[in-house]
C-alpha cells in the first residue's frame, strides 16, 4: 500500500464481516461524502482497532484515510470531522 486519500463524508455502518484469523471484529461500511449518492464502500483493515471504535462513528460525519489493502478499499484512520 503506497498511497492513503483523506476523506470528510458521513459514515453508514451496512453490516459486520467475519473475524479476523486472529479473532478481531471486521466491518463493511458506506462513506457518503455529499447528499447525492456519490461515496465508497469500505471495510475495516483485519487485526485493527478501528474494528472495535467504529461502530461509536455510525451516522456521523467523520474524517477518515483511505488506502487499499488485498485490492479494497480499507480505513487507516478515522475521527470525527
């Protein structure tokens, strides 16, 4: 991974994924940069601690950095705008 984007939009939470290998929550979520329907999906990295802070973040607006990991697109960073 070489290049991370830093990102302001709202985040929606649309499901949990499975476990990491080492056992560590994974979540699938929507980042809604305006009102129109432009945005991304993404997931929490696997082995990360954004996977148990991020569901304090559903429905706000927040600041993250994106970068991809295994060809998707994953949250590095993320706190509130």
């Amino acid at each position: 991974m070489k290049h991370l984007n830093t990102y302001t939009g709202t985040l929606h939470i649309t499901g949990r994924e499975n476990n990491s290998v080492m056992g560590n929550p994974r979540y699938r979520a929507f980042l809604k940069l305006t009102d129109e329907d432009d945005g991304f999906e993404v997931l929490t990295k696997p082995n990360c601690m954004i996977g148990y802070k991020i569901t304090n973040y559903d429905g706000k607006r927040v600041t993250v950095q994106l970068g991809t990991y295994h060809k998707r697109l994953n949250i590095y960073s993320i706190k509130e705008a």
